[in-house]
C-alpha cells in the first residue's frame, strides 16, 4: 500500500511471532506511548489529600509536557512512511467535529480553562491516531499489545498487594469514600479501571488468537480478575454481550443487520438510563423492572445536568468546563449532585460541553463514522482477529459511555484506547490487512 506503514500493510506470511518488539525504535515509541495513555505521569493517586479535590488535575505541567514529547516521537517516526494513512483521517465528521471544538473554546464561559483542555485532547488524539501505524505487521503489534497490556496489569497487582493504600479505594478518600475496597490499581478512579480493564481483557484475547496463546490467556484472566474486583458495575455487565456482538461483526453475512444489533445496547441502555429521567412513560418501565432505578445515584446527577442544557444548548459550556466552575461546584443548592466530577454519560457530557449540534457531530464521528468503517473493513476481508478486537473496544465504548464518561476527558485512559481503536479502524477499512 505504498508509503503507509504497518498496520495497514499486507502482511507476508509470519512466523510465530516474537516475544517482544522487533524493531527497536518503532517498537519504543508504540510502549511509551501506551504507557503514558494508560499509566499516565501520576500513578497511584493518593486520594486521601484535598488535591483530590481539584478537578483540574489534569492540566499539570508535566502532563502537558509528557503527552507533547510522545507525540513528536510518535509523528517523527510514522510521518514519512504513513502520508498516505493519515491522509484517510480527513473524514468529514471528524473535520466538522474538530472546527465545532474549536469554535465552542471561543464561546465558552471560561475560554482559557477549556483551550487548554482541547489542546491536551489534541495531544492525545495524535497520539492515539499515530500508534497503529508504528507495529511492523500483525506480529509485533500482538507483541507490543501484550508487553504494554502486562505492564499495566503488574503494576497494578502490585499495588494492590504492596500499596493498598495508593491503589485500593479507601474510606479516608476524600472524594466518594463509600467506594472503600474497591480496586483501583495505577488509575485513579474505579470506574477508569473497570473500562481499561474491560479492553485489556479484549487484548488478552487478540493477543491469544495472534499465537502468543500463553500471554494471551494470562493477560485476558488477569484483566478479568481485576475487573471483577473494581466491582465496576457497567464494564462488568457489558464485557461478554460486547465480545460476542463484535465476533459477529467479522462475517460478511451479517453486514446488513450487525449494525442495528451493535447499538441496540446503547439505545435500550439510553432508554433506560436518561430516557427514563426525561420521559415519565419509560420511568414507569424502569420502576418495575428489577434494577436500580436511580443507576446507583446517576438518575439525580442526570436530572440536575439536563435542567442546565437549555441556557447553552447551541454551544454549550465549553470543553469540561460545566462541572467544574465555581458556581455548580460551590452553589449549595445544588447538594451533592454539584460537586460530581461529571454526568455518569458521555453524551450528556458532550451536550453540555458542545450543544446540541455538538453531540450530534460526536455521534456521527464515534458511533456511525466507526461503524461504516466495520462494515467496510469486514466486507473487504480485512484481518479478523484485528477487527474484532477493534471492534470490542469500540463497542464496549461507545455503550458504555451511556453511564460513563470518558470521552473529552483529555488524558483519560479509556478516551486514549478507544481513539485508538476508532482511527485504527479506519486505516482497517481504507486499507484492509488480509489474513
């Protein structure tokens, strides 16, 4: 395929592939930049100090300066070879989107706080559209999956069993104590590992499928295992429906109806969750099925944030600025749901950061433009295993972000793999890797 590189190469016949990277210098630049996405500069938190407190963790320094010394590694080494790859991200949802984000900086009421948001989105959205095309063929990418995948995952295991303290939840957390036990590992959320872990697992089984089958298996139990005891409810209950969902999206006789059946999920999820909070007919439904009828609180935090949709619903707030200016955070009639970090659901997140044109153009850029991708890719032929683990991680995002949110969270983990996944997924359709 000419000047592009890597993943989206055809590639010859492999042997089996190579414990670990088989070219040094793209292979590096492939594992820092996982581990910035997925570690970041500031493991294991201490959640106990009041700067847990401060939302705005995320623009520090060293952040800003860790992500933009990753991204001229990442462009410096891809920029000759993969013109031609890159080139396809000029998709027009993503072109509108991305002049929509800018636009809305300008509008928001703190246009300095939600600039530099946006350019730390921008670093990491470089990142993550960079990475794929750095792996030499299908075996090194497994390879280079699994070494990044396992160091998070000992990083984690070892600090819940040696630093309890800095990556278990705690009832001395200043913020949300009552999630005390649950495990948390180099994240800083429960709910961050919960997701990461849920595409970890994903990996483990791309990485099993790719010939590393001991490395594979070993990743997929761990992540499981760990899954399990972050006692993340959503990535929990959605990690085995996506797996078998996005197995299906690899075969060509289901083209036609895979695509209702992948956002089925998210529509009956939606429903359930914000549609019940606006609609009193689907309220009802909800009461009389047997599930928590307030998502674990979120039904109040929704409420609160859709009554603040219509004195910005053309622009919005600004990037991630709404939950975190001084007058939801510190008006005491708010009560609690004021200080939440943000809405539990990431379209709702995006409608109070963008408006309602906004959310339109992130659905067309992350739920549809992804899933024409699919159907191109698997009508093309393109490597199975590779779509379907593209595909599970999209999958699990994007139903998922119905009560979560991770998207726009700048340096958030789950926002890096999911870009990952989604720009990979456009390179699979423009150009297939056979197997």
């Amino acid at each position: 395929m000419g000047g592009a590189a890597t993943l989206v190469e055809r590639p010859a016949p492999e042997r089996a592939p190579a414990a670990g990277p088989t070219s040094i210098g793209r292979g590096w630049a492939f594992l820092v930049a996982f581990a910035l996405g997925w570690v970041s500069v500031q493991p294991f938190e201490d959640l106990s100090s009041s700067e847990a407190l401060d939302l705005g963790a995320g623009r520090v320094a060293a952040t800003y300066f860790a992500f933009a010394v990753v991204v001229c590694l990442c462009v410096a080494t891809v920029a000759k070879r993969a013109r031609p790859a890159l080139a396809a991200l000029e998709a027009p949802s993503w072109i509108l989107l991305a002049v929509w984000l800018a636009l809305t900086c300008l509008t928001s009421g703190d246009p300095s706080t939600a600039a530099k948001r946006a350019a730390l989105s921008a670093l990491v959205a470089t990142i993550a559209a960079t990475t794929p095309l750095l792996p030499r063929g299908r075996a090194q990418l497994a390879a280079l999956l699994a070494w990044s995948a396992g160091f998070v995952l000992a990083l984690s295991y070892f600090g819940v069993a040696f630093m309890p303290a800095s990556a278990i939840h705690q009832a001395s957390d200043a913020v949300e104590p009552g999630l005390a036990g649950d495990w948390r590992g180099v994240f800083g959320h429960k709910n961050d590992a919960s997701l990461v872990m849920g595409a970890l697992a994903f990996v483990g089984v791309y990485v099993w499928r790719s010939g590393l089958r001991l490395s594979g298996g070993a990743i997929c139990a761990a992540s499981l295992i760990f899954l399990v005891f972050t006692r993340g409810k959503t990535a929990i209950a959605l990690w085995l429906p996506t797996l078998v969902l996005a197995e299906l999206a690899r075969t060509r006789a289901a083209a036609r109806w895979w695509p209702i059946a992948a956002l089925t999920p998210l529509v009956v999820l939606t429903a359930l969750g914000i549609g019940a909070v606006m609609f009193e007919p689907l309220a009802t439904l909800v009461a009389s099925l047997p599930i928590d009828a307030s998502f674990t609180g979120r039904a109040d935090i929704w409420r609160f944030a859709l009554a603040e949709v219509p004195s910005h619903w053309m622009f919005g707030y600004g990037d991630s600025t709404f939950w975190n200016s001084p007058e939801i955070r510190f008006d005491w009639e708010n009560g609690w749901t004021g200080g939440a970090s943000h809405a539990h659901n990431g379209y709702l997140d995006a409608t109070l950061s963008f408006g309602l044109p906004g959310l339109m153009l992130v659905v067309s850029a992350f739920v549809f433009q992804p899933l024409s991708d699919i159907r191109r890719a698997a009508r093309s032929g393109a490597d199975p295993p590779l779509l379907v683990l593209l595909a599970e991680i999209w999958l699990f995002g994007i139903t998922a972000s119905s009560l979560e949110t991770f998207m726009f969270l700048q340096a958030n983990p789950m926002w890096f793999t999911f870009l990952f996944a989604v720009f990979a997924l456009r390179y699979l359709a423009k150009f297939p890797t056979r197997a």
